[in-house]
C-alpha cells in the first residue's frame, strides 16, 4: 500500500526518506535482526549517530583551539 506523502513523512526539512516493505505494523515492530527494514533503519540511525558524533568532535576541536590560541593572548 503507498500512502500520501502527507502521510508518511513529517515535512521537516533534511528529512530522510527510505522506502519501506510492509505495512503499519511491520513497518514499527521487526520479526527480527534479519528483516529487510530493520537493516535499514539501523544502517540509516548508526549512519545519523556517527555523522551527528563526527559534528560534535569537530565543534570541540575547534573550541579547544580558539581557547588556546585565545589563552596565549589573554592569560599570564
């Protein structure tokens, strides 16, 4: 069954779309590891996680920086 897109998506922007097999109820509760949409869903989080992982580290590298160049100019 193809829903609208109205109905399946929330409308926020960046939002990621995959296209599921199933309906309601195998599409929120996996008969296991082994099923086709729960890979999916758990490739696309861990692939979410790691980016959102990466933003952050580079945001605290770049604070650490800014701070130490900061503190050679304005601590004694």
């Amino acid at each position: 069954m193809v829903v609208p897109q109205h109905s399946a998506t929330l409308e926020f922007g960046g939002e990621i779309r995959l296209p599921l097999n199933g309906d309601h109820v195998r599409i929120v509760k996996f008969a296991s590891e082994e099923d086709n949409n729960y890979r999916v869903i758990s490739r696309t989080l861990a692939g979410l996680v790691q980016a959102a992982r990466n933003k952050a580290k580079n945001k605290a590298e770049v604070y650490v920086t800014n701070f130490s160049l900061w503190s050679r100019t304005h601590v004694r």
